[in-house]
C-alpha cells in the first residue's frame, strides 16, 4: 500500500501526467496516419526521453503507444484506411457503417471499445501478470504454428460474401508470403536476383495499397462518374441500449487480446481478426454483421487495444517484449535503468506501479481525446473527395516511404492499390491477403521448426494439448461456414418441395 501510494503522489508534480496527456495526442495523431505505426511513432519519440525523468518518459512513449494502436481505427472507419496494422479488421465494418451514414456510432463504439479493453487489460496485467506470463513461455514451435492456423481459420469471416473468394485470396497471400530468404536455411526464395525481394514483401505497404489506395482510386472514379456511395452522416449518438448489446462482445474480445498479446511474436493485428471471428461466430444475424454491426468495430478495437496491456506483462515480468512497440519500449526502459524481469517488482516496486497507474490514465485519456473528437473527426467526410483523395494518395506515398526510406516500398504499395481497386471491382475482400501475409512466415517457420525437432512427424502437433485445442477449433471454424450453409441450402429445397406439393 505504502508503495502504491507513492506512486499516485508521482503524478503531484504534473510532469508525469503532462507526459501521458502529450503522449496521447501524438499517438493519436500518428495512429489516424496511414504507414506511421505505432512502432514507428514510439522510436520517433523515444530520443526525447533520454533527458526526462524515467517514469515521465516512459509514460510518454507509453501514451504514444496505446493512442496510436487507438488513432488507426479513425481512418480505418472513416476512410477505409486503416492507420495501424492492428485496425485493418476494424476498417470491415467499420467504413460499411460509414458509408449507412452512421459514423458518429461507430467511432463512439471504437473509442468505448478501445479504452475499456486497453483499462482492462491493464488490470489483468496488474493482477495475474506473473502467472500468465509463464503460461505464455509454454508456446513452443507446436502451439506458435497452431495459433497461426486458427488466426488463418478467421479467413471465413472476413472473406466477405463469397468464401471461396476469400480462401482464394488468402491462398494468394500465402504465397507472396514465401518470397524472402528461407526461414531455415537462409538462402533466398522468389527473389528473381532482386535484392530488395531478399528481405520479403512487408505487409504494410500492401496494406496501404489494398485499402487505402485502391480506396482513392475508387474515389477517383466516383468522382468522374459523379458518385457517391457514402450517404451524409447522421448525427446520433450511440444509445444506452446499443451498447449494452456490445458489453459482452467488448470483455470476451478484451480477453483474447490480451492473451494473444503476451505471447511474443503475436501482437494486436493477429488479436484483432480473431477477435472478429468470434464476434462473427456468435453473431446472432449474420447477414446484418457482414454488412457492418457495431460488434464488428467493438470486437477487433478492444481485442487490439487489449493487447496492449497483455504485450506488457512478459516484458515487465520476464524482461522478453510481447511485440515491436515494446521492442522498443525495453530500450528505453533499459536507457533509464531499469532492468525488466523477475526482480524488477521488488527492485522498482515504486515506478512499476507509477507505469500502471500513468496506463490506466492513458486509457482514459483516449476516451477523453474520442469522445470529445468524435465531431472532429467525422468532418474529414464533409471534406470533398477533389481535395480529399490527393492527399489519401499522397499520404500513402510519404507512409509506405517512411518505412524503410525505400521507393520499392512505394511501388509495391501503387502495385497493391491498383490490385486493391480491382478486387473491389469484382467483390474480392483485401483482408484474407494482409491476414496470410502476418500469419504465413509465422506459421511457416513455426511448422519447419516442428518437423526438424520431431523427425518429421505431422502428429506431434496434436500430442500438446494447447496446439490440439488450436488445431481443432481452426478446422471448426473453417469447416463449420460450409456445413450451415449446405444445411440452409437443403431447408430452403424441402420448403419449396412442400409447397410445391401443397399446391
């Protein structure tokens, strides 16, 4: 108690919680950007806190980190361009809302979801951090591989109106996920004596492409042709009811966020698509939840938004980051002298307990920036589309660019929006490519690892009982769409048999 007091009285001086405040804004500011991660924003930002005090630098990238992974579901529902990798699955129905005129609903439902799964995820991490994070050092090479299938197995939900298009295009990411140096034996793969091949197709760039770019160049034709697919806005708030129907969506999804978040290697976009899946799986009216449903913006913001928290945990408790973003953030905590692992909460009982409390209000904050931005925010749709998709475009540039300072990074990015604008020409959705493209090399190494280690035996993923588990409910998810459908099929002949005959 007396330690936890002196952590609250951190925050008299106000630098701490200026630090959170500030944090916040840019994050924000740099997630609702097309390309500007939430890794890049915090390594931008991290020179500046070398002169701060530890626990007001630390809160600062920690402010930066949580409002970016919040900032890309702004885009992503506005625009259909997803500003972070972790909010692709939110811009599904979250810009099908949009375009029925109800945005106001949608980013309050995002802002809602994402600080109450980011608050929650805080507290598991404060509570059960320890004891989690052991259970998470129990993925092995089994359960990594299997996690990966079951996050491809989402491929059912998001493949839009047409399965078989989706496992196509999924298939298709798959293989574009091959291209690089050999995972196991380092020799280069589909590279055609290119070397910027050497290193993989990174996903972001494609991910600009699909979505944001193929997005503005549809923008571009609806302006030669004079159309306009988004309906005016209406200004209704999201009613008590409403929400209440997404409370139960907001903890189940808070939960797997934050579980797969602690587990290295996973992170909040992986978090957020199978979150979305669940959603789906358990939606009551799925006709109504593919063509956008609140529990389709609740699900994927508070699943990534509680990676956040679960991405701490093995990097407080065991000193191994969860993802990039805290990659960098054990860095910055080594920069200030403290050392993550077992010992830091007797060591640093005070900061560690100042850095829950400054998460808490970081969260806070975010609900604060949302809700009072949502006005704001919505008025990018009354910008016009002449003026409004240069800069989309322009943005895409300067986003896929940053990356790594590399033109072939823009080309591929032009490359994928132009693939992009045809796939929404013909009725192909985009997430199946980005979610193999995250999930493939994982999976891929996971799997070889597997075999090296069990001289080749295929059913050694099946002798774990976690990858089991894994394994199991991706053949469910996958085969469970197909069985449902041919079952309506058969009930709609036997109801037309019978009528017929009554006739």
């Amino acid at each position: 108690m007396d330690i936890i007091i002196t952590a609250i009285g951190n925050f008299s001086d106000f630098h701490s919680l200026l630090a959170i405040i500030i944090g916040c804004a840019i994050g924000i500011s740099i997630g609702a950007l097309p390309g500007l991660t939430a890794t890049m924003g915090v390594a931008l930002i991290l020179p500046v806190t070398f002169s701060m005090e530890p626990i007001a630098g630390i809160l600062l990238l920690i402010g930066v980190y949580f409002g970016a992974i919040y900032g890309g579901s702004i885009a992503a529902i506005l625009l259909r361009t997803p500003g972070t990798p972790s909010s692709a699955a939110t811009a599904i129905a979250g810009y099908e809302l949009t375009k029925r005129g109800f945005a106001y609903k949608a980013l309050t439902t995002a802002t809602l979801s994402s600080s109450i799964g980011g608050i929650l995820s805080v507290f598991v991490l404060i509570f059960i951090a320890p004891q989690l994070a052991k259970f998470a050092l129990n993925f092995s090479a089994q359960e990594t591989f299997a996690l990966a299938v079951f996050g491809l197995a989402v491929i059912t939900s998001v493949a839009g109106k047409s399965m078989v298009k989706g496992l196509i295009v999924g298939a298709v990411g798959l293989l574009i996920s091959t291209i690089g140096t050999d995972p196991m034996g380092g020799f280069p793969r589909f590279t055609f004596g290119n070397y910027n091949l050497t290193g993989g197709i990174n996903f972001i760039p494609v991910m600009i492409g699909l979505f944001a770019a193929a997005q503005a160049f549809q923008s571009l034709e609806e302006l030669i042709s004079k159309r306009n697919v988004i309906q005016k806005v209406k200004k209704i708030s999201l009613k008590w009811e409403e929400f209440r129907t997404i409370i139960l969506t907001i903890l189940r999804s808070t939960g797997i966020g934050t579980f797969i978040g602690m587990i290295p290697g996973a992170g909040g976009d992986i978090g957020a698509f199978v979150a979305y899946n669940v959603a789906s799986t358990f939606a009551k009216n799925k006709d109504e939840f593919n063509k956008g449903n609140l529990e389709g913006v609740a699900a994927p913001e508070a699943a990534n938004n509680g990676s956040t928290g679960g991405a701490m945990i093995p990097l407080l408790t065991l000193g191994i980051p969860g993802d990039a973003v805290t990659a960098v953030l054990l860095g910055a905590l080594m920069v200030q002298g403290i050392q993550p692992g077992p010992q830091l909460f007797q060591q640093n009982g005070e900061i560690v307990y100042s850095l829950f409390i400054g998460m808490i209000l970081a969260n806070v904050m975010i609900m604060i920036y949302g809700l009072l931005g949502i006005r704001l925010f919505a008025k990018v749709l009354a910008i016009p589309k002449a003026i409004l998709t240069p800069v989309i475009l322009v943005l895409c540039v300067v986003g896929s660019y940053s990356l790594g300072n590399s033109m072939f990074d823009v080309y591929v990015m032009l490359i994928s929006g132009i693939i992009g604008y045809l796939m929404l020409r013909y009725d192909f959705s985009a997430s199946p490519v980005i979610l193999a493209l995250i999930l493939g090399p994982m999976m891929e190494a996971s799997l070889r690892r597997t075999l090296v280690m069990s001289n080749g035996n295929i059913f050694s993923f099946f002798t774990r009982p976690i990858s089991a588990i894994l394994l199991t409910l991706a053949i469910i998810v996958l085969v469970l769409p197909l069985i449902l459908k041919l079952f309506k099929k058969d009930k709609l002949l036997n109801g037309s048999d019978e009528s017929s005959k009554a006739m």
